[in-house]
C-alpha cells in the first residue's frame, strides 16, 4: 500500500488555496485551516505513513504522523516477536492509522499493522517461490506455538515443529529459525508454517552423504526414535537402524524400554549393513569386550560359585553369575526330592544362591548349574546307613496301582511293588488292604542311589510258604527276577491264553505268569501262529527276561536254536560236510536206538537247509 506524510500534503494543499499572508490576517484557528487543507484529500486510514517519536513512557510511544492530533501505540508493539523494545524519541517509525480520530481525539495508530502489511507482501512472494523464511517463535496456543515473521504472526501445528516429538520447546523459543511457508490467506490473516518441512530437506541431503559413508564396525550417536518388542530403532541423523534386543546388552533384558528411553542420545556400532536394501544393523554390546571370552577357565565344572536369580521359567531359572554371564538351573537339577515342583516354589528372582557348574559349552554359550549339588544327597545319606535286608519303618505316602511309596527318610520314599506284599495273595488283592498314612514295616530289598531308588518289600519280613519259590524275589544283578528260574533256563510251561501277539503262559506249581511273543513262538516263520496251541497245552521255552514283579518273558524259538547249536557241537562240525539233517538224524538215532527212514534225511536236510539261507 503506498506510504504518505500526512504533514506534506497538508502544506501543499494549504498552498494551493491560502496565501501565508492571508492565513496571518485573517482570525481563523489552526483547526479550521487544517480542516480546509484536507479538503478534497482522500482519508489516510487504512494507510501506512511515517511518524516521528516525540514520548515514551512505560506503556506507550507517542507518535506524531501529521494529523490533527497525535497518536499513541502500545510499547510492546514495537518488540519483534516478544523482544524488548528499543526506541526512543526521536525515530522515525512506520505506522498504520486505522481511524483519524478515536473517542479521545487521538490518531488511531498500530505498529504491527504497519509491519504485517509490509511483511504481506515479502511473504506472499516467498510462498510462491517456495523459499524458506526466518521467524521468532515467541508464544504458546492451543495446538501449536505463535512466530513472528518480520511482523506477521503465523501460527506453526505442533506436529510440525520438529522430525521427532519435542517435549521441551523452550531452547527454540527466541532464536531465529528457518521455516516452510504451507498456507496463506490473507483475508483472514492466517499464515501457516513448517519448521519439519525444512528439517526433513536437510535430514535428506545429509542421508545421502551418510549412507555413502557407511561401513560394518564403524561406531555412531544416535538418537531413539522408536521402541518395540524386539528392539528399537535409532536415528543416526537421516538415515534409521535396528537395535535388536539382544544386542542391547550381554545380560538378559527382558524388553528394550529397561534400557532405552525415547529421545535418548546413545552410542552404537554397526554390526550388519545392507547397501542394496540399505538396511542398518545396529548393537550397543558390541562396544564392550565380550563376557564370554574366556569363560571355562573362570568357571569350571564341579566348582561352586555364587549368583543371582534373574529369571524363572517353567524349565528352570536363570542365574547371573557376573555381569553379561548367565547360566541355567534345570528342574530336574533343583531339588533331591523335590519333583515335578514349578521352580517359583523352590527360587525367587534376585534371590543370592549357591550353584554347581555341572557344564560349559562356550560355542553354544550355555552354562548349566545345579542346585541340589551344593546340599547333601539324601539318598547318598540313606544308602550310607541303610544296607540290603534291614527292616525299617515308615508312612505310606501314596498308594497307586502298581505298588506302595512309603516315606523312609528326609523326604525320599521307596517303593513296595505289588508283588512283594504278599507271598499268597494276588498283588491286585492285597493292596486293597493298605491306606494312606498307614505305618508299616518292610525289608529293604535294594537300594540305587545313583538313580534315586529304594526297593522294599513286605512279604521278605517272613519265609515263603511251599511252592512259593519261583516268586521269592532276588534282586542281585545277572539274576531272574524270580528264585529258582535263572535266565536261559529252559522250562515247562502250561498255555493260559492265546491273544493276537502271542500266548501266555503259567511257569511252575506257583503258576508264575509268562508270556511268548509271537516272533518267540517257532524258528519257522509258518509256524509263528499264537492259533496251533491250545489252552492246557504244555511247551518248553527258554526264559530271556523276568521283569521285578516276577513275570517271565519266553522264547520257544530261543530254545530251538540252543538245541541245534548243541546238536552241532556234538554230532558235526563245519568239517565234516554232514548236513543239519543228517546231523539231527543221527542224533535221534543214538536217542532211540532207531534207524531214521533213508527218505527222511534228504528231505530234512533240505528244509533245514532253506531255514539256514532264510
């Protein structure tokens, strides 16, 4: 808008149509000639002109534009963006009149009219450009901050004052920043600005720079832009990495955030980068020596050392046994006696405890501890002053369908199996007899400290009754389970059952249960049918295995092979060009005093021989 001295205009005005002769002669006041001078001029509202200071006070500045009156403006308009003002009487300042005349006769004046009308026109052709510009922020409203741009305020959104979210705004207020101009109307006045905008450029040059000057190892500051579960990410000024959570410490962490903090400044390394996908790798660990390195030798297997419980899991818990070294306690590795038990019962987190280093595998960074090590092993202690055949006492702890547990020392048990409650009864029947809580006294029949075991017995407190014997148990090793039948002995056995997978059978006047499997039944596979025997049938087998209830596992086809081997090693050898035919034959010949059929032998052979190639 053009700029006018009102001062000026009035004297020519005043020229044009009064002498200054006429004005001395004649008795007109002042105020009716400068009424005249303006006659015919069109009003200066609305325009800028030029005042001289002639007051200052505390609060306002004293203007003299050339009207009627004087005019008087606000001092803190003229402070730039909140500054203090400096002016003095005097100067010379552009103003913007907005009435000729208010209600107290003065010049309605504003200072930061004046200066928005000229800043209008400079901005306007900025925006257009799209030039930055350089403003103050200098106040706080509802959604953003206020900035003086040359004397035009503009509001700045708060999502565009910085790349990351600013908590503290109060080191960029009153310095002079660079902006983007995003929006201006100005009909209504309202100018919009961007400090992000600008930002955001310069972070894009300086990413090219940076990414072309990356390299694996290299160390950076970054700042915490992001933080997630499995990391966060971190801004190296325009260009982001990944902080993996494991890389973050040598210790455990749990999640980031117990480390790392949004808008923190740290320092990292670059582990990997990708320059295709340019993808950043980043670790915090990696800055420090490794934790690991040399590791066996502080500490070795079968030493105790001193920790704390850092985590518990449903499989054991972690102990740190320094800063960055961490080993597990198994479940299994807790407690002596104690099994099947959560380890929250037995540890607590940050709980000091004692551990033995049970093993070190460095390539795989494990360490695994136990705790029950470093506390005497109650069934060590048990077999120390307990020996085979004593007779103790003790509580039946639980009862289940295959025996009796009965309490026998600091919280170990050992167990009566079913068949050692009874010499006559069936062990189905005489458990029945028994409840929880009960006190009973048994015979201790062995005793395994190694494997945490303790066989009891109840029917060994008195002697077996006639025809009991196969089922008097001898626990010594290389023996049957059952006296009297030892392994690889051959017995008569009288067939109880027949089912799919063999036959079960009865072993003795003490009818000891047996079972032959079907593979077990004959050598020949054709006669491998659980369907040729008969209930009551009687057969020899060989007994392979008896089980500690006294059960017997036998072989018919174990016993065959015994006897062709001793028919061998009697009748033949691998010399004599006899075949097993003509072997068996004289075999059963010396046996009956009988000539074999001369037609028999070569058949025999024959099918011997088709077994021998199967």
């Amino acid at each position: 808008m053009a700029k006018h001295s009102a001062a000026k205009v009035a004297t020519k005005s005043a020229g044009d149509n009064l002498s200054i002769k006429e004005i001395t002669g004649e008795s007109q006041s002042f105020a009716s000639l400068l009424d005249e001078s303006f006659k015919g001029v069109k009003s200066f509202e609305g325009s800028v002109v030029e005042g001289t200071v002639v007051g200052v006070d505390d609060e306002f500045v004293t203007l003299d534009v050339g009207l009627k009156s004087e005019g008087r403006i606000p001092l803190r308009e003229f402070g730039a963006g909140g500054a203090g003002a400096e002016i003095k009487v005097g100067d010379k300042v552009e103003v913007f009149i907005e009435r000729m005349e208010n209600k107290e006769g003065e010049a309605g004046l504003s200072r930061e009219k004046a200066r928005r009308e000229e800043s209008w026109v400079v901005l306007e052709r900025q925006h257009k450009a799209n030039e930055r510009v350089t403003g103050i922020i200098f106040g706080r409203v509802k959604g953003g901050f206020t900035v003086d741009l040359a004397g035009a305020v503009a509001f700045l959104p708060g999502s565009q004052v910085d790349i990351r979210p600013v908590r503290d705004v109060g080191p960029l207020m009153g310095t002079p920043q660079p902006f983007l101009i995003l929006k201006m109307d100005r009909a209504r006045g309202n100018i919009v600005v961007s400090r992000r905008a600008v930002l955001e450029e310069s972070r894009a040059e300086a990413r090219t720079e940076l990414v072309a000057g990356l390299k694996e190892g290299q160390e950076l500051q970054g700042v915490v832009k992001n933080i997630t579960d499995y990391g966060a990410f971190i801004d190296l000024g325009g260009v982001d990495g990944l902080l993996h959570v494991t890389d973050i410490s040598w210790k455990r962490i749990n999640h980031p955030s117990e480390v790392l903090s949004v808008g923190q400044t740290i320092n990292v390394k670059i582990i990997r980068f990708n320059e295709e996908s340019q993808r950043i790798s980043l670790g915090i660990k990696q800055l420090d020596a490794d934790p690991w390195q040399g590791v066996a030798a502080r500490f070795q297997s079968g030493q105790k050392y001193k920790g704390r419980v850092t985590n518990i899991a449903d499989y054991g818990a972690f102990v740190e046994l320094e800063d960055g070294i961490e080993g597990l306690i198994h479940v299994s590795e807790m407690s002596w006696t104690k099994k099947n038990i959560h380890p929250g019962k037995i540890l607590s987190t940050s709980q000091e405890v004692e551990v033995m280093v049970l093993d070190v595998d460095t390539n795989k960074r494990r360490i695994s501890l136990g705790l029950k090590q470093c506390g005497e092993n109650p069934w060590i202690k048990f077999a120390e002053k307990t020996h085979v055949g004593d007779t103790i006492e003790g509580e039946i702890r639980n009862i289940t369908e295959f025996g009796l547990f009965v309490g026998i020392g600091d919280q170990i048990d050992g167990m009566v199996h079913m068949s050692d409650l009874s010499w006559t009864e069936a062990g189905e029947e005489a458990i029945k007899k028994y409840k929880k809580g009960d006190r009973i006294t048994v015979k201790v029949l062995e005793i395994d400290g190694e494997k945490e075991r303790v066989s009891l017995g109840v029917k060994q407190l008195s002697d077996a009754p006639a025809g009991a014997k196969v089922e008097s148990g001898a626990r010594s090793s290389g023996a049957s389970a059952s006296a009297g039948v030892d392994k690889g002995q051959v017995v008569t056995c009288t067939v109880s059952a027949i089912t799919p997978g063999g036959i079960e059978v009865t072993v003795g006047e003490a009818k000891t249960p047996g079972f032959i499997k079907k593979g077990d039944l004959s050598r020949e596979r054709s006669e491998q049918r659980p369907d040729r025997f008969a209930v009551g049938e009687k057969v020899d087998a060989k007994v392979i295995k008896a089980d500690r209830s006294g059960k017997l596992d036998l072989s018919i086809k174990a016993r065959e092979i015994d006897e062709d081997k001793a028919a061998m090693a009697e009748y033949g050898s691998s010399d004599s060009g006899a075949s097993l035919g003509d072997i068996l034959g004289a075999a059963l010949r010396s046996k009956t005093g009988a000539a074999a059929p001369a037609a028999a032998a070569p058949k025999k052979a024959k099918k011997e021989k088709s077994e021998d190639a199967e």
